[in-house]
C-alpha cells in the first residue's frame, strides 16, 4: 500500500508537470537581438539589468521572485542504498538532482555516512514533491550622474529547509563597481565580487534569463562569483560583420560555485587569474559566437599557495532562424593540498586531487507569438556528459538528458516545465534521481 501511495504521488507530479509544462518557454536570444532586458555580454560583468535609455534615472532597483515546484525521485539524492564507500560523496554526483536555477538539489543527505564537502545547497525536501520559493531577488544599480562610473548589488533571499528547520539565507550574489573610462572604446574596468568570465553558462545564472530551470552538469566548475578586479574589452570589425572581445580577472577563487571554493576572502593571499577570448560574426540572420576560456592559480578550499587549479573551457554559441545552440568543453585539474579543506558549507579532511572532462549541447527553438498575455513560447533540450574522479578513487562516468517547455507572459511573467533523466553510466550504481521541476518567474 505505501508503495502504491508513493507511485500515486510521483504519477501526479509528473501529470501536473506535463499538464503545465506546454505553457513555458522563451530561448535565448543573441545578443545582437536580445529582448530580455540586459546588456549584450554585459560588458563582461555577467548579467546586470539594461539601462533601457540614452539618460537612466541615477538609482534603480529590480529583480525577480521566483516560485517552484519540483519532485525528485527516490530519497531526492544519488546515494545507492547499502554502499560503504568513504567518503560518500566521491562516489557519487551529488549536483545531479537540481531542482532550480541556483542548482540546488533535492536532499544531500547521505544517511549519516561521512562526506568530504563536495556537495552542493539542498532545498531539503528529498523524495517528496513540493512547492519552493527558489529565489527572490533584489539588485540595486546607481550610475554615477555625469561619470562614467556605476555601483551595482544583488541581494538574493533564499529560504530553505534544513536539518535545524526552516531557514532563509541572505546571500549578497554580487556587489561590485564598474568603470568605462572612454566613450568611443569598449573597454569596462570592474572591481568587487561578480560573476565568472570563463565560458558562457554565467551568462544564464539568473532564472529569468536562464531558458530552462536547472544548470548543466559542469556549472559547478564556471559559474560561481568571485571577489577581485576585471577588464573587459571588445573590438569591432564593422567590415566583416564581426567583434573579439577579451575578458580578464584576477579573483579570490576562480570560477567555482561558492558551495566548493569560499569566494568572499582569498585563504592564500595569492589572486587566481581567469580570462575568456571571444569570437563574434553577427549577421542580421545569423549569429556565431565562439570562445575560450581558462583558470589558473592556487585552490581557494586550502591554505598552500603551491597546490593549484586549472581550468580550460571551450564555448560555442549559434542563432539562425528561432534555432539556438548553446555548447561548452570543461576541463578541470585540481592538486591535491594540506588539510583541512574550507567550503561554505563548512570544514572538511581531505584536500583531494580532483579532475574533470564534460561537455553539454543545448538546442532550443522560439516561437514568437502576439496573442494578448502570450508572447514566446520555446522548446529546448539539452545533454551533458561528465567523467569526474577524486585521485585514488574510482572515476565516475555520468550523462543526462533535459527537455522542457518554456512561455513569457507579458513581458514580466516566465512560466518553465522541465524534467531530468539522470544516468550512471560506470563508477556507480544506477538510483532513482531523475527530477521533475516547474518555475514561475516575475520580474519587476
């Protein structure tokens, strides 16, 4: 009877997800062409509203609220029943089961068996389907009146359940000044904490740009904020319909998510360097977008300045007739260093050595619609492999495949249907995780 119950229960999350999901989606657009509100690449910054006029008011402020629904299969986590392997967190991905933008999964909880920290956030409501307030934003922009100069803030609330209770976390995602110093050059100097300049997924962090719900399997290594200086710079080729662009940053902890490297003081005292060289070709029917990216410097979960990590990425962005194709290569090299290990989740033994190779391809088709409320609507899919060991543990080998639906309504409301098939594919058991989620998302 229980098992019939939960059968009942997970049929009619999946029912409610497909019975809403025809009603989201909007792709991507390129930043030629982009109707979503910001700035085209941001001038390197990540994502920060657009001013929207030639002359914005000097202080601004939006964001977005974004509410969820999502159920995980099993208990909501990737550890097998009965396995002993230590710690348990090597053994597994424990980013696999995301439910939201942010990457948050289902449940960390690993049954009482020792892990290691190499876990993302938890919304912590394992196995069962449930609501979620995933998100609520505020960010705060002032542009400095007669100076090229602008202060921007993202303040982000997050509630969550956790193993003491009920919990909102106040987390400030960015804060950070930025100067143009010559009107007829592309050139952004930045100080502060903002996002990653390595590949393109950092581009999408926020729900109400991202096209789907949840991050890629490889997000965890290039999306995270950092704490430092960058410059951006990016030259136009009016005659081939062209532009390169250079990104650089010299950071507390590289591009990691914060839940694997602290980015808010550099445990070393050495900056870790990162830069992105982008190709651009904008045709008025065609966009190509190519990139490479790398990290290099000392481990910020650690306190040796000698125990490196290395990171190569390669990005690949293409738009041609409502079709959007998004791709990136991550490779990732971590020594092994001294303990303890420092992670914002807490302090750990082990200062493994770590390596990654894993790819993700996204395609996405947009629909324009002028039908009242219904503006876009927007089918996409993506998959990603990962190959993932800890030095002297056994190599993981996982993949999963996404799909989803996505609508804007109006021009402030954004409806998302998506669901996870997850898959082991060597190192590991197979478990139940695959991962149905829904996001609603307004923007003010």
């Amino acid at each position: 009877m229980m098992r019939a119950r939960g059968a009942a229960r997970y049929t009619l999350a999946l029912g409610f997800g497909l019975l809403l999901a025809p009603f989201a989606a909007r792709a991507q657009q390129p930043a030629a062409a982009d109707d979503s509100g910001v700035d085209a690449d941001n001038a390197g910054d990540g994502y920060t509203p657009a001013e929207g006029s030639a002359s914005p008011p000097a202080f601004q402020v939006s964001g977005y609220v974004d509410l969820g629904f999502a159920h995980a299969q099993g208990d909501g986590t990737s550890f097998p029943a009965g396995d002993t392997r230590l710690p348990a967190d090597y053994g597994v991905d424990t980013f696999a089961t995301a439910v939201n933008s942010r990457g948050d999964v289902a449940s960390t909880d690993a049954g009482g068996r020792f892990v290691n920290g190499f876990l993302p956030r938890s919304v912590g409501i394992g196995g069962h389907a449930s609501p979620l307030v995933n998100v609520v934003d505020f960010d705060l922009r002032y542009n400095v009146p007669a100076a090229p100069l602008m202060f921007f803030s993202r303040l982000q609330l997050l509630p969550r359940f956790t193993g003491t209770g009920d919990d909102t976390r106040p987390l400030l995602e960015q804060a950070f000044a930025r100067w143009v110093p010559f009107d007829a050059q592309e050139l952004a100097l930045s100080v502060g904490k903002f996002d990653s300049v390595v590949g393109i997924e950092y581009l999408d962090n926020e729900s109400n740009i991202r096209i789907g719900v949840t991050p890629s399997l490889l997000a965890r290594y290039t999306t995270g904020q950092s704490l430092g200086a960058k410059a951006f710079y990016r030259v136009q080729i009016p005659a081939a319909w062209s532009a390169v662009s250079l990104n650089l940053a010299a950071t507390t902890s590289g591009s990691f998510v914060e839940s694997l490297q602290m980015p808010d003081v550099s445990l070393t005292g050495v900056p870790v360097g990162s830069g992105r060289l982008g190709y651009e070709l904008n045709l008025p029917r065609f966009q190509l977008k190519l990139g490479g990216s790398g990290v290099y410097g000392p481990r910020n979960d650690q306190q040796d300045r000698q125990v490196l990590q290395r990171v190569l990425d390669g990005d690949l962005r293409i738009a041609v007739a409502g079709l959007y194709l998004n791709a990136e290569y991550v490779h990732v090299d971590e020594d092994e260093g001294h303990t303890p290990k420092f992670t914002s989740l807490g302090v750990y033994q082990l200062v493994s050595a770590f390596h990654e190779r894993g790819y993700y391809a996204q395609l996405a088709y947009g629909l324009a619609i002028d039908a009242g409320a219904l503006h876009k609507i927007t089918i996409y899919g993506r998959y990603e492999r990962r190959h993932a060991w800890f030095q002297g543990f056994t190599p993981l080998l996982v993949d999963r495949i996404t799909g989803g639906l996505r609508v804007d309504l109006w021009e402030s409301v954004i409806v998302k249907g998506e669901v996870l098939i997850n898959r082991e594919l060597a190192g590991s058991p197979s478990v139940p995780n695959n991962v149905q989620t829904l996001s609603v998302v307004y923007s003010f």
